[in-house]
C-alpha cells in the first residue's frame, strides 16, 4: 500500500465516522477542497501535506477539535 493509498483510506474511514466530505476534509486541513480528487486521479503531494493530515487525524483521535490550515 503507498502512502497515498493509505491517506485515502484513512481519510475514508475518518469522513465515514464524522460524516464530513473528503473535500471538507481537505479545506480543513490543506485550504483545498479539490485535494482528494486530484489524489484519487494519480496526482501526488508533499510529505508535508500527508503529514498535516496525519496530524489532524491524531488531534480527532485525542479528541481535539481545533482546524489546521
């Protein structure tokens, strides 16, 4: 599995949880509401990226709620 692949997924999982879309995700975290479609088309992103979105998933999962941008 890349680490695209994982993202996807884990965002999946996190927007099935919270009922949020995978493009309010991505405004969330990244100011880009395109983001996952553009992945999901074989597009590519910074480590940096995936790393704000592994930060914000950690943050939901201690039970933070603050947004990152």
């Amino acid at each position: 599995m890349t680490l695209k692949d994982r993202l996807l997924k884990e965002a999946e999982a996190f927007c099935a949880s919270t009922g949020m879309s995978k493009a309010r995700l991505a405004t969330i975290v990244v100011n880009d509401g395109k983001f996952f479609d553009r992945i999901e088309a074989g597009g590519d992103c910074t480590t940096g990226t995936l790393e704000k979105f592994q930060a914000h998933f950690a943050r939901n999962a201690s039970g933070e709620t603050a947004n990152v941008a």
